[in-house]
C-alpha cells in the first residue's frame, strides 16, 4: 500500500521482486543499481543466512519528480526464494504496490517456478491484497540458456493474468531495465486509480511517460559515468563494498538450528523487522552525511568567498587609507565625542602633530580660544546631519602659530544612516592669503596706470597752449580752472604715491571731488552723467588719505567699466553720516555682475578678464577698507547695475 510521508513530502512505492530461489531476483536488483545514477540512489542492504544467500533485501530509493508537491520515491525489495523462508517473504510483500516476478527459464525449474507464484498468491492474500489487481510483470530470465523453456510455455504456465512479460539475461542487464519501467509504469498508474488522484490531475499518462524518461536517462548517465569515470582526489577513500553485482553495506548473517526450527519463523522475522529498521536508519545517516557533506562543500564555498571578500576589501581599505592619507589636504575624523581618530600626513605637516601624538586628542586642540564658539556653532549644524562647506576660520599649529584656513565639515554615517563619526577636509589658505596680498599690492597701483598718461597729457597741453587760449578767449576764469584741476590732481597722485598710511583729519567729500576731477575727462568720452550727492554737513573724518582714495579708485573705475557701452550710463556717488558711521555709495546702472567671489578669480579670469579684474578691484577695495576699519559691501546682479556701499566708523 503506497505510503504519503508528509514529512519529507514524498510518495513511497514499494516494488517486490519476487521468484523461486537462485532465478536472478538479487541479480536483478544489483544490475539495476547499477544502471541507476549514483546521486539518485541509496546502497543496497542485504541479510544473510547460512543456507541462502539470496535472504536479502534492498532500498534503492529512485527520485522521479513531482506530484502535487510530492517526491516520487521507488522503494525496491526482493524476497528470499527458499520454501522454508515463507513467513519473510510474507513480511517482505507486506504493503507492496506492484510485484516482478522472476521466472527461471531453465527447463528443470518449472515445477519450482508454479511453486513460487503460488506461493506468491497465498503471501498477498495473507496480506490482504489480490494477486488479480496488484500491477504484476514477469520476467523469464537465463534465456542465454541452452535448454531454457519457450516463452510459450513459461507464459501458459505461469502468465494466468497475461501480464506484460521479458525475456532477460540478468547477468548481462538484458531485460532487467525494460521489465523494471514496465512495472513502476503499471505501480504508478494503479496508485493514480486506486487514491483517484486522476480526478484532479487529468495528464496521468504524461506523468507515466516522465517517470519512464526519468529512469532511462538516469540509467544511461550512470552508464556515462561507468565507461568516463571522474577523476578521485588522491586522499579520497572509498568504503568496502561487498556482494556480487552490488554494494552491500550492511550484512546480518543468522545461523539457524535444525533442533528448534519452531523458533526459525520469529528468528527470521525478527532479524528482517530489525535489519529493515537499521536500513532505513542507515540509509537516513547517509542522506544527513550526504547533506552534510553538501553544506560543508557549500560553507567551504561560502569561506573562500569570504575570504575573498575580505581580502578584496582590505585591499580597498588599504587603498583608501591611503588615499586619505596622501591626499593634498589635511584630512582629520573625530567621533561623536570630538576625539580624533585619524590623522593623514598633510594634516601632520600642515600642523606639525604626529599622528601618535594627536590622535585620542580632542578637536578643541586645533582651534584657538576665540575661534571655539564658531567651531560649535558649526558642528551643531553637522552632528544634524548637514554637510558645512568653505568655513573659513583659523586654527592654530602645535607651536601656536595661527594658519588661515577654509574647512569643510561632513558626517560619516552608517547603512542605517547613523552618525558614527564627523571627517573635516582642511585647506590652507595661507598660499591664496599670500597671492591675494600680492594681487591687492599690485592693484593699488593700477589705478595709477589709468590716470597718469591722460593727466600728463592734459599737463603738458595746458602748458604748451594755456597762454594763447587765454589771450585769444579773454576766458582767464577757465584757464584758472584748469590750473587747479592739474594742481589738485598732482596732490592727488602724490597721495596715492605716497607710501606712508598715517590717519590725519581728511574730508571725505574733497577726496571724491578730487577722484571726479580725475576721471572727468572719461566720464565725458564715455557720455556717463556723473551725480554727486555729497553731504554738505560731513564731519573731518581721521583717516589715511592714502587709502580712502585708493579705495575709491579701485570702486569708481569698477563702475566705469561696467558703463562703458551702456545706452544710458549713469554714475552716482554720494556721502553720508548716521550714527557714528561714514557711508559713502558708489551707484552704476552698467552690466553688473553675477559673482564678486575671490576664490573664483582665476576661473573667471580665464573667461572674462574684464569681469575678473573687477573681482581683483572690488577685493582689493575690501581689503584696503579693513585697514581703515571700513566694510563693504556689494550689491549687484547681471543686467541690473551696481551698488558699493563703504562704511567706516568715526574715529575717537
């Protein structure tokens, strides 16, 4: 009776070889373990007595697909043939699904041949089962014999159901395949029937037909490996194997008493319960081995490939270390607590701590006293998960020397896009410090360059023609204007040739008109409508008279520049005083700008170099303006014009 293990999820079908004692049932059974595929097949097992060799029986499971979710498992016993073994072989038929008879063809054996399947009638009824409906196939196997019976004979004298038969030569493998899927075929299709299984699975037939396809080709892969056998590692060992034909892995050998044959049926029975037992222990020992066995190929798989990962990303590690390490900017990671834990070489030279000695310090190390209330200012922005670009700051070296500095801060966070650690990308601004100091020096005097050709032109015309343009004009009002204009614009450049910076009492509103009377001659060229809005009521301011006008110039000639070509051009230039402050305005309606960035100068040099002088003037005016305590600032955009707004405090 088919067996539903729902455990393992499989159909077990029990298939009997059954025939008198020595007509090739083991032999049958040991072709066909061998014809099957070695990972589709268990080991045979066998029990022996003293007298019969035969008194065995196998398990040969055969995975042949699926049903319903479920494995089809063959399992395969044959009985032992001798007469007074009756009450094994009844318990070997117990619960089988199909039968193969093996007849032996030998003509002498006829009478021991009717014997069996007689024998085989009783042992089923025993059993509860009819010998007319349980799917039986016959096999007449030695047919190589030279008086072996004809087919005829054997099949009207023990064919009564007229099952299909074979002819066989065991020995050979003749005939045992075929007789073989002939009979799992019949099994599977009176299961289909007898469970009605058919109802809800209408292709029984194609079922039939991959069982059958399932088993030839396991049977020729196994005969591929027979004659193109794989190459063993030599530390690979094989367990003993013994049998005829087979591979018997467990033998229970039984000595019989001839005085107290009473007890030989529950000997028998007994010892074939038991060895039935050990197989199926045995043959689950084998499949947890086999199982093992694949999990430790598979952890070993899965260690190379991690040993291969690992190697791989110590390599990257490696690499990015040093990265981090030999990159051109001082690179330093601090935790949650502030304590750094790396420190690449640029940060050692820029520093001049060795790594040993900084790191487990705490970032505060870097900053001075009066720089730490930005510094956590900015980090409260960072541990919120926000990256802090181009933070200018200045940090101080080990021996206290303070360094100009832009820093980046971002966080390093985890898969779970945890903060665990904060990196800080410093860069030294001490070389852009130093080419802006020399870009700004060179630049005050480049307002010069602009003025001194035409006012040496203007000096050298009022000094050649000034006499007879007064004489012909009687205009002596005018030449004396342009006496004074020369004379103040001679003060002027001496100003600005000066080169000491000292603060002297300076009105503001004289500087401007001084630096129009300069540019008057450019303003008028260029159509410019210059507006001065200057406050009559402007305190003396206590300055250097030095930089305030270079200052200007730097700003006015910005805004001549941005006039040129422009349909309307118009300058203003106006002066104020509120609360305590000087605030002078510069006001074009020219291009305008879109960036006064100092850090984009050479870029935008490359591009524009009117647009980049511009940057370098109104820097330079930044810079000159810090040395008088003024700050600028800068309005403007492309298209839109632009305001320069200078303040600077009133000195005490």
């Amino acid at each position: 009776m088919v067996q539903f293990n729902t455990k393992d999820n499989e159909i077990l079908v029990k298939i009997v070889f059954y025939g008198p004692g020595l007509s090739g049932k083991t032999t049958n059974l040991q072709k066909l373990h061998e014809m099957m595929d070695p990972s589709q097949k268990t080991d045979l097992f066998s029990v022996n007595t003293m007298e019969d060799r035969t008194l065995f029986f196998d398990l040969l499971p055969v995975d042949l697909g699926y049903i319903y979710g479920n494995s089809i498992k063959l399992q395969i016993y044959t009985v032992p043939g001798q007469v007074h073994y009756d009450s094994t072989r009844r318990i070997v038929l117990s619960g089988a699904d199909g039968v193969i008879f093996i007849a032996d063809s030998d003509k002498n054996k006829l009478h021991e041949n009717v014997q069996s399947i007689n024998n085989l009638y009783h042992n089923l009824q025993a059993n509860r089962l009819n010998i007319k409906e349980v799917p039986l196939v016959m096999q007449y196997n030695k047919r190589d014999l030279p008086d072996a019976l004809p087919v005829e004979i054997l099949n009207q004298k023990l064919n009564f159901r007229q099952v299909p038969h074979f002819g066989a030569v065991a020995i050979k493998g003749d005939g045992v395949l075929d007789t073989f899927v002939e009979a799992v075929k019949m099994t599977v299709r009176y299961i289909f029937e007898k469970y009605q299984l058919s109802k809800n699975f209408k292709n029984v037939e194609g079922v039939i037909q991959k069982l059958e396809e399932s088993i030839r080709e396991k049977s020729a892969e196994s005969k591929r490996l027979a004659e193109n056998p794989p190459q063993m590692d030599v530390d690979q060992t094989f367990s003993p194997r013994v049998g005829r034909g087979g591979k018997t892995v467990l033998k229970y050998t039984h000595t019989i008493d001839d005085d107290d044959r009473s007890s030989q049926d529950k000997l028998l029975q007994k010892a074939l319960t038991s060895n039935m037992e050990t197989a199926r222990l045995y043959a689950e020992l084998k499949a947890s081995q086999a199982a093992l066995m694949k999990k430790n190929e598979e952890l070993s798989i899965l260690y190379k490939q991690l040993e291969k990962s690992n190697n791989d990303n110590l390599k990257i590690r490696r690499f990015l270390e040093s990265l981090v390490n030999f990159a051109g900017e001082a690179i330093v990671t601090f935790n949650d607590l502030w304590v750094i834990q790396n420190w690449n070489q640029a940060a050692e030279e820029m520093f001049k701590y060795k790594r040993d000695e900084i790191l487990n310090q705490n970032i505060n190390i870097l900053f001075p006293q009066s720089q730490l209330a930005d510094l956590n200012k900015v980090l409260s922005f960072v541990v919120s998960g926000k990256v802090v670009k181009g933070f200018e700051t200045r940090l101080q070296d080990k021996e206290g020397n303070a360094l100009a500095v832009n820093v980046t801060f971002s966080p390093i966070k985890n898969k779970n896009e945890t903060i665990i650690a904060f990196t800080a990308i410093i860069r030294d601004l001490s070389l852009l410090s130093n080419v802006r100091k020399k870009l700004f020096s060179l630049q005050r005097f480049e307002s010069l360059a602009h003025l001194l050709p035409g006012f040496l032109q203007a000096v050298k015309a009022h000094m050649e023609g000034g006499g007879d343009v007064e004489a012909m004009l009687g205009e002596k009002k005018k030449a004396n204007k342009s006496e004074k204009q020369i004379k103040r614009g001679i003060a002027t450049l001496q100003t600005m040739m000066d080169t000491k910076s000292e603060a002297k009492p300076v009105q503001i509103n004289e500087v401007i008109q001084d630096i129009q009377s300069l540019v008057e001659e450019t303003t008028q060229s260029l159509g410019i409508q210059l507006v001065s809005q200057l406050n009559a009521e402007l305190p003396v301011a206590k300055i250097s008279r030095k930089l305030i006008t270079h200052t200007l110039l730097n700003l006015v000639f910005n805004a001549l520049d941005a006039l040129n070509g422009h349909a309307s051009p118009k300058l203003t230039i106006g002066t104020h005083f509120l609360d305590g402050e000087y605030i002078i305005q510069i006001i074009d309606n020219g291009s305008g700008s879109a960036i006064m960035d100092m850090d984009k100068f050479f870029s935008t040099m490359e591009e524009n170099e009117t647009e980049g002088t511009n940057i370098l003037r109104i820097n330079t005016a930044r810079e000159l303006a810090k040395e008088f305590g003024g700050v600028l600032r800068v309005d403007t955009a492309p298209g839109k014009g632009t305001k320069v707004t200078l303040r600077m405090p009133q000195a005490t």
